[in-house]
C-alpha cells in the first residue's frame, strides 16, 4: 500500500469516528470505565507495596542477624563470612561483660555501662560515617543527649578490673566524631573501632594494658584475638533467610526480623491476586464489549465498506481502516482513563495523607507502568479489532449494494 493511500485510509477513518462521535464516544465511554479503575488500582497496589518495601530495605535493622548463643571464632572465620556473596557486613564481637564501659564528659555529665560495639568501613548502622584513626568514635543520639557532647568534642572511657583483690581503672580520650540519629539506635551506645573492644577484653582479662594507662597484669604476647559472636547484616532482605538458615545449620542460635519481611512478602502476593483477579475479570469484560461493539459497527457499516471496496481499496486495506478505528478509540480511552486516575489518585493520596496511620501510604504508578498499560490497551484493541476486521474483508460489495 502506497503512502498517499495510507494517508487517505487514515483521513477517512479519522472522518469516519467524528461522523458516528455519538457511537464513538460510548464505546470510548465504556473502555474508560475500565481502564480508570484497573490505573487506580495497580497505582495503589504498587504504592503500599513500594512504600513497604523500601521501609524494609532501607532500615538496616531488618538486615541484622543476631547471633544469640556465645562461640569462639577466630578471624579467619569471620573473614570467611564476610567473603559469603549474601553478607553484606560483619565484624567480631566480644564477650556480652566486654561490651560495657562507663563515658564521662565532666563531673555533671556521666553513664554507666554504655554500649561498645565495634564497627568498621560499610556499617549499615553508621551509613557515611567512618571512623578513621584509632581514638574517635560515633555516640548515639541518646548518649551524646546525655554528655551533652556535640561532633568534634572528646569523651573519656572508664573500665574497672579487680586484680588480686585491687581495683583498677583504665581510661582512654575519645573524639566524637559523628552522632548516630535515634532513627535505628535508640539506646546509650558507642561505636568505635575493633580494636579498642579487644583491648577492653584483654583489659578485664587481667593482661597489661598500656593503651588505657595500665602496666600492670600479664603481657598479651602474640595471642590471637577469638570472638564470642558476630554483628552479622545481610546484603538485602531476600538474603536474610538463606543466611539464617546457614548459621542454624551450624548450630548458632539466632533472631532476626524475617518474620515482618515475610509479612510484606505475603501482603504484595495477596494485593497481587486480588489486582490480577480483578483485572482480568474486567479484561474478559471488555474483551467480550468490545467484540460485540467491532462486530456491530461492521454490520453497521456494511453499505460503506462495500462502497470502499468498490472505490478500489482492497480487503486488507479494508482491514486495516477497522484496525485503525480500534488503535484510535482504545487510545482516546486510555487518555480519558488516565485522566481519571490522576485526579483520583490526587484525592486518594490526600486522603492518606491526612492519616497518621497510613501517611506515607501513596498511590502512585511510574512512567514506565503508564506506557505498558498503554501498549496493552492497544495490543487488546488491535486483537479485538482484527475479528472486525476479518469480518469486514469477507463482505461482498456486490452482494451489500443489493439491498441499495
């Protein structure tokens, strides 16, 4: 078919549709109906499901895995878990007594038994923050509340041994050098670099300790450093369960929080049946609608489209005005339907907007998700169009200008 004759055959579809607006604009009407509400639909399925998800992924607590019973593991095991493609960090963790020391600022400004839990490059916990020389260290929102210390000032560390019946304190001078916000970590803690947790240990003990002003005690040597547990996170939440199951398998008792990703797992394949349930019941709805819409107007248009055959345009050709017609109607439709859902969508989000309980909750749908819905709605509209269409080449001019 020659260009000219591809511009004529779209000319007069297009002529063709505003002549029968009336008949067009119910057919338009009616796909609307169901092209507004599926949009809305999927747009709220993919906004609570999102929104969930990237609670999830973002919030480093749902990575960790807790290790719960004691061990002793050395550093090559730790260097083996880290080298596990589903690990996303880990570092060793003494003893639960070695995990505690006491901070202090001035005489004003105490706590006891804060939190030390070593961290190091890539810490989900600590984000961009990074401990770079020996001495500083990050303190949570609550501890720093508590010193009253901001980034930038120096804490003391205090930790207490009894040795052959005498007392005696080892101190060190930190610097603050970032404030873990109370976000993820809520409680009184300190962050600080591997290092100093095995020098507390080696401090309590009883070895001689010279970083923390101690002389006394038996020289440490050469000993190698053996870890009690891990803090031990994911590299996504899809990998928290194999890795569980992992360190079950190896007889380390551990707690996480896979039961809440499980959770929205089961949400996203609920809302997924109840979405494609419904949109395909709408679909066979308008499937079914719009072959008897095609049909009717082909039998409608009989006398027409024999008075096109006669003027030269041959079946395909023929055909093809019916396709057309179909990709136009669909396409206005889809226009209309997502208008719909714009402004639908507008009124839905602010209505969970103004819900604390559900606030974050959006309905929503990408770029990428309106321009599939509509390749589908065209791709269904050609589909349905062509049973017309077929119809449509098999009439006979002769036999339809009969009845002239």
């Amino acid at each position: 078919m020659s260009f000219n004759r591809l511009l004529l055959l779209s000319r007069l579809t297009l002529q063709d549709l505003w002549h029968d607006r009336i008949i067009s604009f119910c057919i338009i009407s009616s796909l609307i109906a169901v092209i507004a509400p599926l949009l809305l639909l999927f747009g709220l399925r993919f906004g609570i499901v999102s929104q969930l998800q990237d609670d999830l992924a973002n919030d480093p607590r749902n990575l960790e895995i807790r290790m719960l019973s004691s061990g002793s593991y050395d550093q090559a095991w730790i260097e083996t878990l880290r080298q596990r493609p589903d690990v996303g960090f880990a570092i060793g963790q003494t003893r639960s007594l070695n995990t505690l020391a006491d901070l202090q600022t001035d005489s004003s400004h105490f706590i006891e038994n804060v939190e030390v839990i070593p961290t190091a490059s890539g810490d989900p916990l600590l984000g961009n923050l990074k401990l770079h020389r020996d001495n500083d260290v990050v303190l949570t929102q609550e501890a720093a509340r508590k010193l009253a210390v901001n980034v930038g000032d120096t804490v003391k560390l205090r930790v207490n041994r009894l040795l052959d019946t005498r007392r005696e304190w080892g101190r060190k001078n930190l610097t603050v050098i970032g404030i873990l916000p109370a976000t993820y970590f809520n409680r009184a803690a300190i962050f600080v670099q591997p290092a100093l947790l095995i020098m507390l240990e080696h401090f309590r003990d009883g070895y001689a300790v010279s970083t923390l002003g101690i002389s006394s005690g038996t020289q440490i040597g050469g000993k190698p450093p053996l870890y009690a547990r891990a803090r031990l996170y994911a590299k996504d939440i899809d990998q928290v369960a194999n890795l569980e199951r992992d360190l079950r398998a190896q007889r380390i008792e551990t707690s996480s929080r896979l039961a809440d990703i499980e959770n929205v797992k089961s949400i996203n394949r609920v809302l997924g049946v109840i979405f494609n349930t419904i949109a395909t019941t709408a679909l066979i709805g308008c499937i079914a609608s719009l072959i008897g819409s095609f049909i009717a107007n082909v039998d409608r248009k009989r006398k027409h489209i024999a008075v096109l055959r006669l003027l030269g345009f041959t079946g395909p050709a023929v055909g093809l005005y019916v396709i057309l017609q179909g990709c136009l109607l669909s396409l206005a439709a889809y226009v209309g339907g997502y208008s719909v859902y714009l402004i639908a969508s507008q009124v839905f989000n602010r209505a969970l907007a103004s819900n604390l309980a559900t606030g974050q909750m959006l309905c929503k749908i990408t770029l990428e998700h309106s321009l599939i819905a509509m390749a589908l709605t065209t791709v269904v509209a050609i589909l349905v169009a062509s049973i017309g269409a077929y119809r449509a080449i098999n009439i006979e001019p002769a036999q339809s200008l009969r009845e002239l």
